[in-house]
C-alpha cells in the first residue's frame, strides 16, 4: 500500500528504507502513512540512514556491534556499543526492540529456516552478514540471550534508568559463571 503511494508521489526511496519504515509502522497503514509524509517533508530522496535517524531506529549494523561483543562475551564492548545508541538518541525500548529482533532473525537462520523466513526480508549483503552472525552462537545462547532481552524490554516499563535492563541483560550474558 505505501509502494501505491510512493509511485503516485513520485517520491524517492531506497527498498530498505521502505522496509524499514513499514516494519516501524507495525502493520499500521496510517501509521506508515503518516511517517512516509513526515520523510517526504523534505524533498529529498528517503534513505535507509535518513529513515533510521528520524525515526530513532537503530542500523543493523549497530545492533549488530553489539551482538558481536555479546558472542565474544564481551561485557565492557557491548555496553559502549549500547552507550553510543543512546548518546545518537535512540531510545533504550528501540534498542532492545533491535536486538530482539535481529535475534530472532539469527535463531531462525541457526535452525535452517532463514532461507525461508529472513533472506526475502533483508538485501543479499545483509543476509550474509547475519548468515556470519548466527554462527558465532549456539542454538542456546541465542534462546538464552532471547530470555534475558524479552525480560528486559519487560522491565523497561518499570526502572527509573533506562538503560539499566538492557546492561543487566548484556552483563548476565557475558560474565564469567564461576
């Protein structure tokens, strides 16, 4: 529906900033419509990275970092990964939304279905991106990693700092279990 919009406007957008914005949009089609207007505000062609920093969206390339740290159980990267979204203004929900997502996307590649359920999603590039990504973890830790950031996003509601669920569930990941 937003593509019918977007030819009739005539209005330039790169694939992934539309899947973006759709996926922000939460299936709403007002919704969608009224970010699409706000992007197209300005004119100027609707890119991915225009689309991240006006929505305050992370890239997956960010989450990504993260998750890097967390496979290497690096506890003090992946909080100065964390830190650096929130300093560029994306919200403590957005970025566990982010990451929950992209684990998803990576237990379902891990389990031989992102063939089917995330390559259609994402460009070429990204799928072998994430392809890379899922085989840093086991099948466990994504499940457990699932838990502790479903449980944080939970907390969010609840803490007075923001940032606190996300770096407990970051810090239950990555230290040592002696």
């Amino acid at each position: 529906a937003l593509q019918k919009i977007i030819d009739q406007e005539k209005i330039i957008i790169d694939p992934e900033a539309l899947k973006t914005l759709a996926k922000k949009a939460g299936g709403s089609f007002r919704d969608g419509v009224k970010l699409l207007d706000q992007l197209a505000a300005s004119g100027e062609a609707i890119t991915l990275s225009s689309v991240e920093s006006s929505l305050g969206t992370t890239s997956l390339q960010a989450t990504s970092k993260l998750l890097k740290c967390l496979s290497a159980q690096d506890g003090e990267g992946a909080i100065i990964e964390l830190n650096k979204l929130l300093d560029q203004g994306v919200s403590a929900r957005e970025i566990n939304l982010s990451v929950l997502d992209l684990l998803h996307q990576l237990l379902l590649i891990s389990q031989k279905l992102g063939e089917r359920l995330v390559k259609p999603e994402v460009s070429e590039e990204q799928y072998a991106g994430l392809d890379q990504l899922a085989d840093q973890f086991s099948g466990r830790q994504l499940l457990q990693l699932l838990n502790s950031f479903q449980a944080s996003y939970e907390q969010l509601r609840f803490t007075s700092i923001p940032a606190l669920p996300l770096e407990l569930a970051i810090l239950e990941n990555c230290l040592d279990t002696k």
